[in-house]
C-alpha cells in the first residue's frame, strides 16, 4: 500500500519530466516569465521589480534545475516503490531500510514545490500577482498531496500481513490458555 502511494508520487513526476522535456518551450516560458516578473497586473506598482531576472542564460539554468530536482524525484520514488515491494516479504528492518529513498523523493518534491514554487516563486517573484503564469495553486496541492503521503510513510503498520504487536501478543497468551483464534 505504502508503495502504492510512493509510486504515485514518481509516476507522476515521470510525466513531469517527460513533458518538460518534450515540450521543453512551453513550460520554458513559465519559468521564464516568473523570474522576469514582466506580466503581473500593472495597478500593482512597480516597487519590486528589481528582483526580476532578465537573463535568458539564467532562466534556462533555472528550468533545467527544475527538471533535474523533478528527475531525481521520479527516480528516487520509483526505486524506492521498487525496494519496498521488494521488502515487504523479508521483514520489518528491511521494509524500514527501504524507506531511504522515497522519503528522500518525498522530502525532494517538498523542497521543489514549497520552497522553489511557494517561497522563491510565489513571494520573492510575485508568481501570486501573476494572473497568467501562478502555479502557487498547482504547488499547494502538489505539497498537500506529498506531504500525505509522507505521513503516511512514515507512520507504523508498514505490513498488512503481520498483526500489530499488542494483536500479535494477545492472540499468543490467548493461544496459550487453550483458546481458539
């Protein structure tokens, strides 16, 4: 189950990154247009707009980041999907072990779109006064979802086959005193 969700996460950074790649021009001017700040509404004022970026070499390393941050979370979550399903039938230390990395995905596509989208984007750039090119919206849901499945990661009962301790203990005493389970 927990793979399930790990998984999602990496498919759809796979398509992420497929599409960044294909159609490298069409999410190229997003990038573009946030870091230049040259399309937000024009009643805003112009008391930040020295925070803008104007240097096509910059925008192009910026988006390239994007998608090397978006490759490794593709990547870190579908290996660890892979690992984990892979655990599962040897035991607990080696399903737990094998959590390293999608919880490094996971964390990685928390820092992308919080940090990079939210943070950098959305308040140094003003990507929120940008009618045509906010993805605060698409980040937000984005981290909403990572972060649940992170939670979810992370918190006890990683195997369906095996009872939870305190279960597992009372069936053995009531298996001991001659009951039936």
């Amino acid at each position: 189950m927990k793979s399930a969700l790990v998984a999602t996460v990496g498919g759809f950074a796979l398509l992420v990154v497929f599409g960044n790649i294909t159609d490298y021009n069409s999410n190229f001017q997003f990038v573009k247009h946030v870091l230049a700040m040259d399309a937000r509404r024009p009643d805003l004022g112009l008391s930040i707009e020295y925070r803008a970026i104007n240097w096509e070499w910059a925008w192009h390393a910026a988006y390239i980041g994007v998608i090397v941050v978006e490759t490794f979370i593709m990547v870190a979550c579908l290996y660890g999907a892979y690992r984990m399903v892979r655990a599962a039938r040897l035991g607990d230390v080696d399903f737990i072990a094998a959590k390293k990395w999608p919880v490094l995905g996971l964390f990685a596509g928390l820092f992308l779109w919080f940090f990079g989208f939210q943070a950098v984007g959305g308040e140094w750039f003003a990507m929120w006064m940008n009618e045509s090119w906010n993805g605060i919206p698409d980040a937000v849901r984005l981290c909403t979802y990572i972060a649940t499945v992170l939670i979810i990661l992370l918190v006890g009962g990683d195997r369906l086959d095996e009872l939870p301790r305190e279960a597992a203990v009372d069936r053995e005493q009531r298996m001991d005193a001659g009951d039936r389970v």
